[in-house]
C-alpha cells in the first residue's frame, strides 16, 4: 500500500487584512488543530496588493519540492478533511496513475459534467466519491503536484482563472487533472461581472496557442479568440492524448444488451433492433427476450443483424404465466447462464431507440474512472410522444426530456429513471437477480434493487429515446405504492429517509414513466411512514431527537 505523508504537502491560504477574525477556513484550522499536522502557509492580503498569480508564484517559491494545498479562505471543512485528502491521493497513486492536480468541484471529463460536493442540513453530501479526469477545476481549493510548472503570463494578473490556466498547464505537461470526493462547503458566490471580463483577457491569450472555439469551464464556457493559422485541439491533442497514455494498459469491458419484445411492442423491434446493432462500439452480444407465439417472425429480423452481432433468442415455456411487468420475461435463469462472469450489460425494450454513443460511453467511463468496477453508469434518456393538438387532428411527434438527476436522493425524491438509462456491471445484476424472491421483477423495483446496493454516476450524456404515450408519462402509481415499492432502498440505504424525502421546490413537472401496479401489500412500518408524513412537527422532532443522539455517542466517544 502507497504511503503518503503530509510532511509532503503545505497548506497555504490568502486571507484579506480586514476578514482574518470572520474567515471560515482560519475557523477551520483552529478547531481542528490543523497546524499540528501540516506546515500552514497563511499570506495576508494587506490593500488588496496582492494578486493570486503572484500569491501562487511566492508559495511555490518559499517551498520548492512541496505539493501546495491552496485553498480560500471562505471554506468550512470537516476534522476529516486531511485524512481524506491522503486518503483520494493514495487511492490515484495506488491505481498506478500520475496526477498534476486535484480538486473537489469542477468539469469531469469526457462527459463536460460538473461534480461538485453539496452540503444540506442532513450532512455532506457527495454524488460521486471517486477520482474522475477533469477538463476544469474551480479554483477555491487545488492540490497542486510538486512537479507541475506554473509558467503563467506576466501580463495576465488578478484573481480569475488561474484555475483554468493551471488545469491547461497541468495538462499540457501530461500531468493529469482530477475532481476528488473532500468534505467541505465553500461559501464563495463568485464574481459573475468580473469572470467575464477577464474571460474576455483570458479568450485572446489561449487563442494564440488553441484553435479551439471554446474552453469549457465550471462557471461556463470561455470563448476564444483564435488567431489565423493556429489549430492545436486542446481536448484531442492534450487531454486525450495525456488519458490514452495514463490508461493505455486497461481494456475496454465488454457490452451485452438485452432486448425485450412483448406483443404491444412488435412493430417498434426492427428500429430498436437496428439501434442496438448500429453502435460505434459494438456490443459483444445481444439478447433478445420476446414471448413464444413472436420467437419465429423476430428470428427473421435477427437473423439479416446476426452476421454483425452475435444475437441469442430466449423465450419463457409456452405453459409458464408471464407478468406483462416482468424485465426479464420469465427467462431469468437462462440470461444468468449466457452472461459471462465480467462485463456490463444493460437491459431495453423495443421501445428504446440508443443513440450510437451509448455503449462507447459507458465503457469508456469504465477506462477512464478509477475505482469504477462496481459502479453503475447512468445515461439520460427522452422520451418521443405523439399527440394532437386539438381533436380530430393527426398525430405529431414531440420530443419530451426525462428527467435529469444528479444523486439518487433525486430518484428517491421523485425522479423517475427508465431501466434502458442504466448500465451495470454483470456482477450488479446477479445481485440483484439473486435477491430477488421469487415473481414478477418490474422495471421500478429493479432501478430501486440496483441503487440500493451500487454507486451511480451520472454521466449527462443522451443515450437515446423511448417511444411512448403522453397517457403513460403522465400515469401516476400513488403514494402508497411508491412507498411500497422504494421500502427495501429507504430501509437498507437512509434510515428515516422517507420522513424528509420531498421533490425539488424548484423543479417543473417532470414526465415520468410509471408501471401499473395491481394490490400493494404494506407492511407496518409502510403504514406508520404515511402515517406520520401527516404530522411534520413529529418528523422534525424525530430528526432533531436523531441528531442530539448522534452528538452524545461523539461525546462519549471522544471522553
């Protein structure tokens, strides 16, 4: 195991003359003790004279040799901050990957979304706890790697972008970039007016060196100013090229899709079939699950797409009862014996039309992510409708966005995910398959079943579209149900959690795709959860209750 000491590191932090009696982050390393752990470097600002540039420069030339540490100085961090930060270093290096800087927000890479860590009065939360490539990273806290050579612009000074500059630089000398997972809140807002002005600067500066149209960055993107000649790609000739040599020595996992065609659906098979077999990456098999009475006419279709896929037909015995909810049409064993032992696989139905990128993401994302063996890749999915305007009027299709979602408290919460959005690794889904008692597995239970026991990440990208009905987006399977339906997760994974689980104030209705459900038996703790979801001073007092307890085994603890 990769031993990393913070006799390595120095924790440096510019701080205004007038804001060092009110700053979180001096706040911070007083209550925690933190210069008995690590060499501090704190710099105050007297007039505003100095700018961060030059602030960076001096650090990195008082302490040659030194990772540095940088962080504002309106930031609260938890007494684990420093056992985590060696603890994110020590799990990159241990995967056999260099690094050339690290930080807790900013733009993952290839996917352009942004990671960053969220706090709400329930504790820290996270969406992803794992290093991932960055093209940006926001400058309130950067890590910076001894090696790393600043080399900025004497005529570019102030207190903007020296992020974005480092991330280039960083880069640019093949040292890559990281968002890690470290517990904190930044209280900064930014200065939007200013951001830009310098963005403009900052635009005419890279446009010498890049011929890029834009730099994405996680205030927004920065615009250049390409100058005639010039056609460096600082994604394809920096970026990627630095991840192919990093990661060269993993491969790519295989892909089985499997396809489910029940008889409402047959006439949308071939579009989906054509989908699944016309992607950049193609999978390694596709299964087709479909009833008895469909097997031969779908045989016909397979068999034109089998010279470019290796296609295998299962159907459920003519005399076995088939639940029209059932993902796995009564096939289950034989799915479980044609998987292979490793690989991901990621299950649709004739409806779900993949964009061709679908499978490239998701393996991709399996490449470039360390420590993403176990976690499940999540691609947004739309959904295509057709309606009239008014009556008697054709039918139009319309295009309608499903539901975005960073974390699974949004699936919780009311975000519904289709299963074609999920890809997983093939260890996942026998978990869930075993688990799984006996009956019909719907589509709900198994998206619940799957974030119940993996992490999920989110990769914002569109994986395709689901044909559907805005009858069935709007169909709504009732409270009881859901909670019925989300017990075992709430249970296993937040206890309580259905006391304070509420949707977003702030988001629009969201289309969202519901199964029917038949007769929910509730058990007793479903009963009581309702029950008392009617009596929110009783829920905040059984939270507050939940929290003074928690304070009082630390205390015990500490004594």
């Amino acid at each position: 195991m990769i031993s990393i000491s913070l006799d390595d590191f120095v924790l440096s932090i510019l701080v205004g003359e007038h804001h060092q009696a009110t700053a979180a982050t001096l706040e911070c390393l007083d209550q925690w003790r933190i210069r008995s752990a690590i060499t501090v470097d704190l710099v105050v600002n007297h007039n505003s004279q100095l700018d961060y540039f030059t602030y960076l420069e001096q650090v990195r030339e008082r302490h040659p040799g030194k990772h540095l540490l940088i962080m504002h100085a309106d930031i609260y961090f938890a007494e684990d901050f420093l056992h985590r930060l060696i603890e994110q270093i020590a799990f990159i290096e241990e995967a056999g990957l260099a690094w050339g800087l690290l930080g807790p927000a900013g733009v993952s890479y290839p996917y352009f979304k942004i990671v960053r860590n969220m706090v709400d009065y329930h504790g820290i939360l996270y969406p992803f706890p794992y290093p991932l490539p960055a093209v940006h990273l926001d400058g309130h806290l950067l890590v910076i790697h001894k090696d790393l050579v600043f080399d900025f612009n004497k005529d570019y000074r102030g207190f903007h972008h020296y992020d974005t500059l480092l991330c280039i630089r960083s880069w640019s000398q093949s040292l890559p970039v990281f968002v890690i997972n470290l517990p904190l809140r930044h209280l900064g807002q930014g200065n939007v007016a200013e951001w830009q002005e310098r963005s403009d600067a900052l635009g005419r500066d890279l446009g010498r060196v890049y011929g890029n149209k834009t730099i994405v960055t996680s205030m927004g993107p920065v615009e250049l100013d390409v100058e005639p000649g010039v056609t460096r790609d600082f994604y394809k000739q920096e970026v990627e090229s630095t991840l192919a040599r990093l990661f060269h020595h993993r491969t790519l996992q295989d892909v089985t899709l499997v396809l489910r065609c029940d008889d409402a659906s047959e006439s949308s098979f071939g579009e989906a079939l054509l989908s699944v077999c016309g992607q950049f990456d193609k999978p390694s098999q596709v299964i087709v699950l479909c009833s008895d009475r469909l097997r031969k006419s779908l045989e016909l279709e397979c068999s034109y797409f089998g010279m470019f896929v290796d296609i295998r037909i299962l159907s459920a015995h003519p005399a076995t009862t088939v639940s029209s909810e059932d993902v796995l049409m009564g096939c289950g064993d034989e799915i479980a014996a044609l998987l292979p032992t490793s690989g991901l696989v990621s299950f649709l139905d004739a409806t779900t039309s993949l964009f061709p990128n679908y499978v490239r993401d998701a393996r991709q994302f399996h490449v470039l992510g360390a420590g993403v063996e176990n976690v499940v890749a999540v691609l947004d999915m739309n959904y295509a409708v057709l309606e009239s305007k008014r009556q008697d009027a054709e039918l139009e299709p319309r295009l309608i966005e499903g539901w975005k979602t960073e974390t699974i408290e949004d699936i919780v919460s009311g975000g519904i995910i289709p299963l074609a959005s999920f890809v997983m690794p093939i260890g996942i889904f026998r978990s869930v398959f075993n688990d799984h008692k006996g009956g019909a597995l719907s589509e709900r239970v198994f998206v619940f079943r799957l974030v119940a026991r993996a992490r999920v990440f989110f990769l914002r990208r569109l994986g395709g579209y689901l044909r559907t009905t805005l009858k069935q987006l709007s169909a709504d399977a009732g409270p009881l149900v859901e909670i019925a339906i989300q017990g075992e997760f709430l249970r296993s994974s937040y206890p309580f959690a259905y006391l304070w689980m509420k949707r977003h104030a702030s988001a629009a209705p969201a289309p969202v795709q519901i199964p029917t459900f038949g007769a929910v038996h509730l058990s007793r703790e479903q009963l009581l959860v309702t029950k008392l979801a009617q009596y929110p001073r009783i829920v905040d007092g059984i939270f507050m209750l939940h929290g003074l307890l928690k304070r009082l085994r630390k205390r015990v603890f500490i004594r």
